[in-house]
C-alpha cells in the first residue's frame, strides 16, 4: 500500500486518465501552427511542490500541482506528515524479475488479512490532465493529444529533474508500455504505472484528479499494456 504524506490512502486501481477517450493508433506529428512556446505557458501554470517539507527518513514526493484545493487538504491534515507505517513482519515480499513481464513483487510467506506489507511514499504525484479546456476546438483529437502530450513531457522534465538521484533512477526503472505511440518516455512511465489518487481532490468532473507512481507500489500485479 503507498501512503500519501497526509495519509491518504492511494487506491490500487490503475489510473484512466482522460486521455483514454483519444485513443488512436495513428501518430501524427505536432501540428505546423502549434507554438512549442505554449509549453512554457502551461509550465508557468504548474505548481512544484515537495512533500512532505521535513526530511523524517522516510523519503520524500514530487508533487504537480494544479489545484490549490488538494494543497491545502494535505497541509491542513492534522499530524501532517506523517511516518510511514512499518510492515507487520519482515520478509513478506520479494522484487523479482519474470521472463516477460518485467519485475514484479512477490509474496515469501503467508500474509494474513489485516498485515502491512509494505508502505511507501510515491515518487510523482501528477494530475490527469494538464492541457486547456478549449484545445480539442482547435486541432482534431490526434493533434490535440500530440500535444497534450508535448506539453506534459515539458512539465514532467521539470518535476523528475526535482528528485533525488536515487529516485530518478526508481522511477526511470519504472517499465513503460507507451514506446510507440507518440508518448515521451517520462509520461509513457506516468502513464504505465499511476495509481489514482483521487482523493487528493474535490472537483466533481475529474479534470483535476491526480495519480501516484510509486516504486514498489507501481510493480504490483496490474496490466501493463496500453490501454489509454
């Protein structure tokens, strides 16, 4: 189970980001007319944040922020942060790579109801959707997922660049499914392995849901093939 710095809990559902309703095989290249300069604009729109402020041990989150409604339900959660909970018994759990499937965690031992097997804080938190309401009325689906994804490769080089050494690698090490549609190699990780993390907000559309990429969290079993 991952557990936000605020205690909130990361459903273990993989994320649907609404992306999935622009799915199309054909790859086109950006539009002639689009401005690469609008990346920037939606740069200066994003929030950077690390979480939680305090170095405790337990490691630290990259959050992307694009509603100000989740940021203060996390800094005003009583007995923010807080420590990770510690496993129930050692040994549990191992990391092992398979013949086709990458690497995936393992149980060792019987684990009853109830056991923390493990805790983690995640890597990324990042919104489902960081594109402009209006894009879709100006370029057909395909250009306007070009560049959403564009721009979200710009936003996401900003936030890995944040981490840690160590934790740029965890997430680099993450298996992306997207290598062949158009995708960026650090969304096409976003998108293999987010978690939702819905709670972190309260629109009532989805526009500003978020999920979570985690390192041991993300190597549970759910499909990695491409579906959005």
């Amino acid at each position: 189970m991952a557990i936000l710095p605020n205690k909130i809990k990361v459903k273990t559902l993989t994320v649907i980001s609404l992306l999935s309703s622009l799915l199309i095989h054909l790859i086109q290249a950006l539009p002639q007319d689009y401005d690469k300069n609008n990346a920037s604009l939606v740069l200066q729109a994003t929030l950077f944040k690390t979480i939680p402020h305090v170095h405790d041990g337990d490691g630290s989150t990259e959050w992307i922020i694009r509603d100000p409604r989740a940021e203060k339900k996390v800094m005003d959660t009583p007995g923010y942060p807080a420590r990770k909970p510690k496993p129930s018994r050692p040994g549990l759990y191992e990391v092992r790579t398979t013949e086709k499937m990458g690497q995936g965690v393992f149980a060792k031992r019987i684990i009853k109801r109830g056991d923390i097997i493990f805790s983690e804080r995640p890597l990324l938190i990042s919104p489902n959707w960081l594109a402009k309401a209006d894009i879709n009325k100006t370029y057909t689906l395909e250009q306007s997922r070009q560049v959403m994804m564009f721009e979200y490769e710009k936003v996401l080089e900003v936030a890995v660049q944040r981490m840690s050494e160590d934790d740029k690698a965890l997430y680099m090490a993450l298996y992306n499914s997207h290598t062949t549609d158009g995708t960026g190699p650090l969304m096409g990780v976003m998108r293999t392995n987010g978690f939702g993390a819905s709670e972190l907000s309260d629109d009532g559309d989805g526009l500003l849901h978020y999920s979570a990429i985690c390192n041991l969290g993300s190597r549970l079993n759910h499909r990695h093939s491409p579906f959005y």
